[in-house]
C-alpha cells in the first residue's frame, strides 16, 4: 500500500501549482490559503483549465506507474503530469510563455509533454488522448516491453466517437493500458446527466468486456488501492482495465470562470468533500502534524520558486517561431 503521506504530498503539490496558475492568469499574486491579490497583470496570456478538486486521482493512480509507463492526459492535465514526475518549475515557464517551459513557450497548458518522465502529452481535443495510449499500448505490445499506458480522460469524452473506438481496439488487441474516468460530472459548462445516456463509462466499458472499477475519486486510499490492482493485473497480462473515478471540480470550466451557472448547493458539497482536506484530516488523526505541516510548507516553497523562476526567465527569440513546424515541401519553414 502506497504512504497515506506521500500520496498527500503530490495532491498538495497539484493543488499549490493549480492555485498559483490560477491567481497567474487572472493576474495578482498567490497567496497560499487566502484571497489573491490582482495589483499586477496577468502573467498566462488566455485561461487555464485547472484540476482543481480531482488530485486524488491522479495522485492515487500515477503513484504504482513505472518512468517507463507512458501517460496520456487531458486539456485539465497539469496534476497527471506532476504526478507522473515533471518539473514543476519547467511546467510553470511553459504556462507563462517562456522560453524554458516544456515547449519553448510555445505550447502552453494544453501541450505539456515530458517524455523522459512517459509524459507524451495533455492534449487541447476532448478523447484525443484515449486512441494516443492505445496505440502507444499497442506499441509497447509489439515491442515485447513491459511497461504499460495510461489515459486520462472525463466524463464528457465518453460521448464522442475515440472514447469507444479505443476501448475496441485495446480489447480486441489485448492490449496493456488503463482508461482512467475523471468523472466529475460536468462537461464544460453543462451537467453530464443531461447528455449522457445510461450509467456512464464503467457500464459502456463492461458491455465491450473490458473489466471496470468504480471508485470515490475523492478518495485518495481508495484510488490508490483500486489503480494498483488495476495495474497488477494489467501488468501480469490481462489486458485493458477501466478505472472510473467519481470527483469533482471545484473550479469553473476555465481559470477566469466564476461559474455561475452551478449549483451553489452542490459546489458547497463538492468543497466539502475535498480529497485534500480529508487526507489532511485522516494524517492528523494519526498524529503526523508535524509531516502535514512539512509537507505543505515544502510544497509552497517549490511553486513559489517555480513562478518566481518563470516570470524571470526570458521569452522565446521571434526566430523561435520558424522551429519545431512541419517541413512540408521546398520554400516552407521547416
């Protein structure tokens, strides 16, 4: 079993980097635990999709992955990658443009990719990620390795065409990956229920015969433990599993989203079933406050250094712009 700890570690570290990219991109700045400050302007040029309330799922899940396993993300995809082990600060100068970000300044939030971790990138097109892993798991297949992939995906890509198209082909094809759920039961701006028909991802899984586990993705120990059967399984050849993790947003669709089409009811419900808080109370109870307090503290200190080493760094060279494109024939920039 993965420590209570640890697994509390990489929430907070998602929820710090979250905060600060949020009060970045509205402008101000972060104030762990209080109010923001907007006396400045905003240092993310256009809003984030922020993770915000759903770090128990992929601190649970990414914590029984190997370096060598490969991941698949989200436009809300900046806790799997953490999780998965890159940079944060490298992270933050991506999100504000600069030329030491991930991408060159050049991708933003939406195409943060670490390799080197098995990071192959969050991606801006809802489902897009569910047929990249599977044919990444096919390759890793082909190739006789041992590593699997995992794909990170909401409840609003089961409705689209690659959600089942993948789950087929990864069945069909024995193939090793997990389908990850973040169900929290909004798409965008509209409650899933009244696009989705019948019980969601774990029931549509199990009629392609592709096994699926529902989980309180609120729920750190819960994840954790039904993402490491999940992968032993997986590992041990059984082929695609489906982890369906029921969580919550806790923020707008986007960073500078007030979100006032919700529920104000069912946002205070959400807040109060916060997997941070509750971890945060189950460590207490064990007498580790002083670990809680050392682990926030440290968590604040790297994101604080993070955006400090972001807004320092220089932006991209305009030369910049004529690299990493496509070279499609004579006379174009390649």
């Amino acid at each position: 079993m993965t420590d209570l700890l640890s697994l509390y570690r990489t929430m907070v570290r998602i929820r710090a980097f979250e905060d600060a990219a949020e009060v970045a991109s509205q402008g101000g700045v972060a104030v762990w635990g209080n109010e923001a400050s907007t006396t400045q302007p905003a240092l993310v040029r256009g809003p984030l999709h922020l993770s915000t309330g759903q770090e128990a799922v992929a601190a649970g899940v990414c914590a029984h992955l190997k370096p060598a396993d490969l991941l698949t993300s989200t436009h809300r995809g900046h806790g799997h990658t953490l999780a998965k082990g890159a940079d944060a600060t490298k992270m933050m100068c991506e999100l504000f443009g600069r030329a030491s970000g991930y991408n060159g300044g050049k991708g933003g939030s939406m195409h943060i990719a670490d390799f080197s971790v098995g990071m192959l990138g969050a991606n801006g097109v809802v489902a897009a990620g569910l047929p990249i892993a599977v044919g990444a798991a096919q390759g890793l297949k082909i190739r006789g390795q041992e590593a699997i992939a995992v794909c990170f995906f909401g409840d609003g890509a089961i409705n689209r065409g690659p959600f089942m198209e993948a789950l087929n082909w990864a069945v069909v094809y024995h193939l090793p990956v997990l389908f990850v759920c973040e169900d929290n039961r909004i798409s965008a701006t509209t409650e899933s229920r009244a696009m989705t028909a019948g019980p969601g991802a774990s029931a549509r899984a199990t009629a392609l015969g592709l096994p699926a586990v529902q989980v309180d993705g609120t729920d750190v120990q819960a994840v954790s433990e039904a993402a490491a059967e999940l992968v032993r399984e997986i590992r041990a050849g059984s082929g695609p599993r489906l982890l369906h993790a029921l969580t919550d947003r806790h923020k707008g669709h986007v960073s500078v989203d007030p979100a006032l089409y919700r529920d104000p009811a069912a946002v205070a419900e959400a807040l109060a079933r916060d997997g941070i808080g509750r971890t945060r109370a189950q460590l207490l109870a064990q007498g580790q406050a002083a670990e809680v307090e050392r682990v926030e503290r440290e968590a604040r200190a790297e994101i604080d250094a993070a955006v400090a080493a972001a807004t320092a760094a220089p932006l991209p060279d305009s030369s910049a712009a004529y690299t990493d494109i496509q070279n499609t024939g004579a006379g174009v920039w390649a």
